[in-house]
C-alpha cells in the first residue's frame, strides 16, 4: 500500500515542459474590486496591502505585530576577528509578549578596512548551524564570511531552528509560544511565518548598530529560507535587497506551472510550513488568489535576484524566471526599467543589471561561491545606482 501511494504521488510531478497546463495568472495590476492599478499610489495604499493579506490569509499566514518589546544582548565581541579584518557580535535577540519570552541569536561580522558603515547580508540559515560558524573553524561555501568582509560587505546569519524548529511535531516550541491564537486560526502563521518574523526582528536590531548600513541590507535565503526571504522582505520595506536561491515552490517559482514540486507535494512533506488554509489549493492551483510574481512585486522597488540550479528541476528553473518577468509591471510603476528577456539565460550567465536578477547555476540545489559572487555584484551594482 505505501509504495502505491508513493508511486502515485511521484507520478504528479511533472518535469516535461511540454505537459506544462495553459495557465492564465491572476492579474497584478488590477485590484480585487476590479479597479485598474496605473501608478504607484494606488499600488502602495489598495492594491499592495490586497496582496499581502491575500499570501497572510491564504499562503505564510498572518504574521503578528503586536509584541511588547524587543530586546537585545551583546553576549560576545570581538573587535579584531578574522585576523582583524572584521569585527564580531554575537547578538541575543529577546522577544516579549504577554510575560513570556523567546531568544534567538545574531552572528554578525563588520568589515574593519572602511570606517563608514557597511552593507549587510543576513543569511536565513535553514542547515546546520556549523555553516554560519563565528569562530570560523569552519568556513563554509554556503556562508563564505571571509569573502563577503574581503568585499567591503558585512555577514551575518541566524539558525531558523530557534524561531521555529523546522520539523512538523515540534515548530511551535519557539516563538509560536508567544502566539498560541495564531496556532489555533486557519491563517496563523506557522514555521515559515515566524523565520520571517524572526528577520525583521534582525533588522530591529540592525538599525541600531552604528557599524551597519541600515539602509543597505540584504536578507538572503535559501530554498525553504529562499522562501522566507521573499516573505520577511515582501512585509518589511526596510530589506534593500532580497535574494531567494533555489526557492521554488511557494518560493520564486510560479505555482500554476505545476513542475516540479507542488502545492499538495509540499504540505504534504511539510504540512508545518505553511498556514492550514493553504492546504485548499492541493491539486487546485488555479484557485489560488495569488501566484508567486505577485510576491515578487510586493518587494518592488526594491532589487530581487533569484537563481536556481541546472540539476534542480524540482524547483522549476523556468518557472521561476517567469515569476521575475511577471513581476516586472509592478517596478514599471516606479519607472524601474527591467526588460527581462522571454526566455532564461543560458546556463550560468547572470542578469545582474537590472532590477529583477536572474541566474541559472550548472549543477545541483545548494547555494556556493558562485552564487555569493553573482549576489555581490548585483548588490554592488543596486547600492551604487
Ligand atoms: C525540499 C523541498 C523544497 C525546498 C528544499 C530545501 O525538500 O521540497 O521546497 O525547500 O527542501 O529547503 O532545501
């Protein structure tokens, strides 16, 4: 009976492009009560807050702003890290609600070179904690902190496991403890909701450290994080930059493609990531309200760079193009010229001069070297201009 199930669930998922449905995208640009969105005012007060209660609703879930405080700790500094190429913070991250309380923490590296604030990447680490290691015994590809101060840039990262574990019989145990309504409403967030509160969290702490540029930080994640950094950035303006590597479904690529993995393939596996009502679109993706280009266009004007993997067609490489390129009339509004192409660059070759950012690596679902070198460059590129 079980290899039954599992033969025909693997079945559902399709990787022929020709097998792809027609499919027709909600409209990004007209409102629910069917009113034409032609500038950005009318994008920022009605249609921009629609969508987001659209993906609160029926997709992350809501995400709760009512918290009584946030506090942070300074557990450990180290001026002179890295041979005295950057500086250190080890963050504690307190929140409080209701006389209860979750902690979580924030490795933080400055570059020592530059006497002005620097520009930030925060990494959503959804893998072990050794690749965001601060005594940088071991330097992971995945993090390459040493590369990331060699290029004038702040690194920093925070372990998703204590926001919410990433695991179905136990995600409630962090900061879902502050928030039981939110366990027991169909919309309620669940673990992707509260890594994304967890980035803001991060960015509350940001601002207030006078080695950071606030007004330069980039909130990177990959696959299930590649998921959270659209969400955290979709919500929180004061993201500059978002990239989403590897996200796939419920991530950057467009769910009515229906390649790869999908909606019901992904509640299924992790029926702990997203809000219960999500689980209506299983096997019915053209019921949703949304698909991902809108979630894209929430960041706009902001720059997104999104990436994928030759080998990863679970996570719909062209799919995920498509969703920058429909996204693209929501920069029109602010006048951000995209001009994506119609179809992927080839393998390899990065889109990294325009608003919406693009490359599809030659190899398998991770996030290495090659991939941190394209994030620096776009990010250069959208930090000068
Ligand atoms: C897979 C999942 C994807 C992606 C990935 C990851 O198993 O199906 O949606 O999130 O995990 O996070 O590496």
């Amino acid at each position: 009976l079980f290899t039954g199930i599992y033969i025909s669930m693997s079945f559902s998922q399709n990787y022929d492009e020709s097998k792809v449905p027609f499919y027709t995208l909600p409209s990004l640009l007209v409102s629910g009560q069917n009113q034409p969105i032609k500038d950005t005012a009318s994008w920022e007060h009605a249609r921009r807050p629609e969508l987001l209660t659209l993906f609160s609703n029926y997709v992350y879930g809501t995400t709760p702003k009512d918290f009584d405080s946030v506090r942070f700790g300074i557990e450990n500094e180290d001026p002179a890290a890295m041979n005295g190429k950057a500086r250190l913070k080890e963050v504690a991250i307190r929140v409080y609600r209701q006389n209860k309380s979750i902690t979580f923490h924030l490795v933080l590296f400055t570059p020592t070179a530059q006497a002005s604030p620097a520009a930030v990447f925060v990494l959503i680490n959804n893998r072990g904690r050794s690749h965001t290691d601060p005594k940088r015994v071991v330097q992971s590809d995945f993090w390459p902190a040493e590369m990331m101060i060699d290029s004038g840039y702040g690194i920093a990262a925070f372990h998703v496991s204590e926001l919410a574990p990433d695991r179905k019989d136990s995600y409630a145990d962090a900061l879902l403890q502050l928030y039981p309504e939110q366990l027991a409403a169909d919309n309620g967030m669940k673990a992707i909701g509260a890594w994304a509160f967890g980035a803001s969290r991060v960015m509350d702490y940001l601002v207030t450290d006078g080695h950071v540029n606030a007004k330069q930080v980039v909130i990177v994640g990959h696959s299930r994080g590649g998921k959270t950094a659209l969400w955290a950035a979709a919500q929180d303006e004061r993201f500059s930059l978002c990239i989403s590597n590897c996200s796939g479904n419920t991530g950057a690529a467009l769910a009515r493609r229906q390649f790869g993995e999908r909606i019901a393939k992904i509640n299924a596996t992790f029926p702990h990531w997203f809000c219960n009502n999500y689980k209506r679109f299983n096997d019915n993706e053209t019921a949703l309200p949304v698909d991902q280009h809108m979630l894209i266009a929430l960041i706009a004007p902001r720059p997104v760079y999104a990436t994928n993997a030759t080998e990863d067609l679970w996570a719909d490489p062209k799919g995920t193009f498509l969703a920058l390129k429909n996204a693209e009339p929501a920069y029109a509004l602010y006048h951000k010229k995209s001009n994506l192409p119609a179809d992927p660059p080839s393998p390899g070759h990065a889109i990294l001069y325009a608003p919406l950012g693009y490359h599809n690596r030659i190899g398998v679902h991770d996030m290495t070297r090659f991939d941190w070198i394209q994030f620096i460059q776009f990010a250069r590129h959208h930090f000068r201009s």
